[in-house]
C-alpha cells in the first residue's frame, strides 16, 4: 500500500451482481479503494498489471480463463497479493485449495445459498482478511507448472518455464532470541531409521498453520517416510468443509498415511491426522483422539492450544510442537506446555513463512529450541525423533 493512500482492490468476478456487492462493501471501508473489476481471468491478468492493486480478490469458476488459471499466471509473472472467493462446496473447496498452493494467500468463502448472494454476511472476515492480505510482500514469483505450460502454449509468445518458488513474506524483523539454534543444514534430508520400531509410547508432533498453511503442508508433509516412527496431528485454520478434501490431497502427494481424523480413534505412529475445521482436537491420556465442536478458543476452531496442551500431557518428552506460517498467536500457548513437559519445540523461519506471525509469537515465548526453513523442517524432527529412540535406548527418557 503507499504510504498514506488506501489499500487498492482488483475485483475478479463473472457475476455483475456479485462485483457490485464487493464494490459496496469494499468501499464501505474508508481504508480501501477497488481501482479495477475484470469479468474473468483473462481480464484479471491484464488489469492486475495496469492497475497495480495491492491486493486482488478471486473468484474460481470464470469463462475464458478460470480463477486456478488467473492465479497461476499472475503469481509467475506479476505477483499480487491474492484473496479467493469462492464457494466452500466439495468441488469449490478442492479448486481453492489448488488456487492456495500456487500462491494465493487466503480465501472467503461465499454464503452456501445458490440464490442467496448476500456477501454482507461475511462481510467482516472480507474486509479484514483484505487488510492482512495487503500486507504481504511478495518477494518471489510461483513455479510454472504444466498447466501454465500449456496456456503459454496456446498463446502466439511462449517461453520457457521459470524455474523459481512461490514466496510472500509480511516485511517484519525476526524476533529471534540469542539462544535459539538457527538450523539450515546443508545436506538433504535423510528419510531412513534403521531399526527403530515404536515400543509402548512414541513421539506426537504437533503442527499448527493458518495462513499460507496448504502450500506449506504440501511441500512439508511429503518429506515425512512411510516408516515415520511417531504420529502427527496437523492444526490447520480452515473451515470444516475443506480439511476432508485437504487431508485427501495430502494424502494424494505423500509417502505416509494421512486421515482426517475421527472420534475416538486410538493414536498410531506412522500417521498424519488432519483435525477437521469445525472441531477442536484433544488427546487423552491414553492417547484416544477427542473431538471437541464447542466453541472458538481466543478466536481459533481449532485451536492448537489445546491440542498441545493435551499432547504435552500424553507424550512428555516425547513431544514436538511445530509452528508453521500463520497469522495470529495460536500455538504460543501450546508450544509453552510442550516444553515445560519436557518437549522439543520448532519454529518455521521468516524467510520461507508466507505469514510470520505464528512463528514469531512462539519464538516471543523463549522456549523455542529452533528455527528453520521449512526445507529443512523434517531434517530437523527427524534429528529429534532419532535423538528421542536413542535417549530411550540407554534409559535417559
């Protein structure tokens, strides 16, 4: 945004009727401008380089070029902060998680009523996830992917695919204490672990992401091996109607096992359990998963407070919280009762965090052990995974 001026907003949308309900609520706001409105993809690409917006909300399904294409395009050519609106159907919540790995920030989701368009009922989360989202800086333009190929093909000029990764960082200094281990190892990740074979009690990690989250996880959870020794329960801020699909994508790219997890069920090793979005996730002291549908808990369903706090009870020192990009201060709680019951705490790095909110708040706490990229995130677990079955080995746990 300039210094001084408002927050300027490109409008993507087929529907006139749905453009003039954004424009209105958009311009409600004395913060914010809409200095453009395309009627599909195509026009989105071309405006979003003529207008320069500080941020642009997106719908999916558009004639010409759809949102998945417009996003993809504008995030390798002219990056901009992108905001999805779309609906939160099985079909719409696939799509969307698609547009969030190639570089999106976040999404609103459109009342589920077909004839009922009213956006004024999310009219608050709209306008303040426009605000969060123009303050993202993107440093770095998305990877070209075959269906960028294949639109570039289908133009007179075609060029060959850039080789670079998508990366939006919010402009804040590190607050990295002095004591904190700033892990950036050199040599790939090592996915082996010989004949360790979970006896009796296992490491439980616990990961927690908000904004920027589904591309992250997409890149993270598939460096965890088949024969992971420990379990992992992933906290991510979505609605209920998308962590179903999320854990399904997953699932789709990844090596190890990955659920969305269910009532009652006892907790294995070699598993990812992805908390469902309209639930709060809990771990007995036996370690059966609860599912709590109360609700927010300081402003978070799920939260990940609380399924550290109960993680930290169940797993002691044979736990691991790991806070990822996000928005907020959800896990700086959680990650304080990981440690004091003898935990391991991670932190994701500013550089590689869309958001670095959530990563600064637990690093705020003082009781995180290391920061990393997330490149390095499963390197640096698998290093304590190994460093716990070895203490075991001679006792000291």
């Amino acid at each position: 945004m300039n210094p001084g001026g408002k927050i300027r907003v490109l409008i993507v949308d087929d529907s006139a009727f749905m453009r003039k309900v954004l424009v209105s609520i958009i311009t409600s706001d004395p913060q914010l401008e809409v200095v453009g409105e395309a009627r599909d993809g195509r026009e989105a690409v071309n405006l979003s380089e003529s207008t320069k917006p500080n941020v642009i909300t997106m719908d999916i399904n558009m004639p010409h070029m759809d949102g998945l294409q417009a996003t993809e395009i504008i995030m390798s050519s002219n990056p901009r902060p992108i905001l999805i609106v779309s609906s939160e159907t099985r079909e719409g919540a696939d799509i969307t998680l698609k547009a969030l790995e190639l570089g999106a920030i976040e999404f609103v989701a459109k009342p589920s009523s077909g004839i009922d368009l009213d956006m004024n009922t999310v009219r608050e989360e709209l306008l303040r996830k426009l605000k969060m989202a123009a303050k993202v800086r993107v440093v770095r333009t998305a990877t070209r992917s075959h269906l960028q190929k294949e639109i570039a093909a289908s133009s007179p000029r075609t060029e060959p695919a850039s080789p670079l990764v998508a990366k939006v960082e919010v402009s804040s200094a590190a607050q990295t204490a002095a004591h904190i281990k700033i892990d950036t190892p050199a040599a790939a990740p090592n996915s082996t672990f010989g004949g360790v074979k979970p006896k009796g009690k296992f490491p439980v990690i616990v990961v927690a992401a908000s904004t920027g989250g589904p591309a992250t996880l997409m890149k993270f959870v598939p460096m965890f091996p088949e024969n992971f020794p420990g379990a992992v329960l992933l906290i991510q801020h979505m609605p209920g109607n998308f962590t179903g699909q999320f854990g399904e994508q997953l699932a789709e790219v990844s090596k190890i096992k990955v659920k969305e997890a269910t009532q009652g069920e006892m907790l294995q090793p070699g598993h990812v359990y992805v908390c469902p979005g309209t639930h709060h996730l809990r771990l007995t002291p036996t370690g059966r998963i609860t599912l709590d549908d109360g609700p927010r808990i300081a402003g978070y369903r799920p939260c990940a407070d609380v399924t550290m706090e109960t993680v930290a009870t169940f797993a002691g020192s044979m736990g691991i919280g790991v806070i990822l990009t996000g928005m907020g201060n959800d896990g700086a709680r959680g990650v304080q009762a990981i440690k004091a019951g003898g935990g391991h705490v991670f932190a994701q790095d500013e550089t590689s965090s869309i958001i670095f909110g959530m990563p600064s708040e637990a690093i705020k706490t003082g009781v995180v052990d290391q920061v990393t990229s997330i490149e390095h995130m499963y390197h640096s677990i698998e290093k304590r995974v190994l460093y716990i079955y070895g203490a075991a080995k001679v006792g000291a746990l």
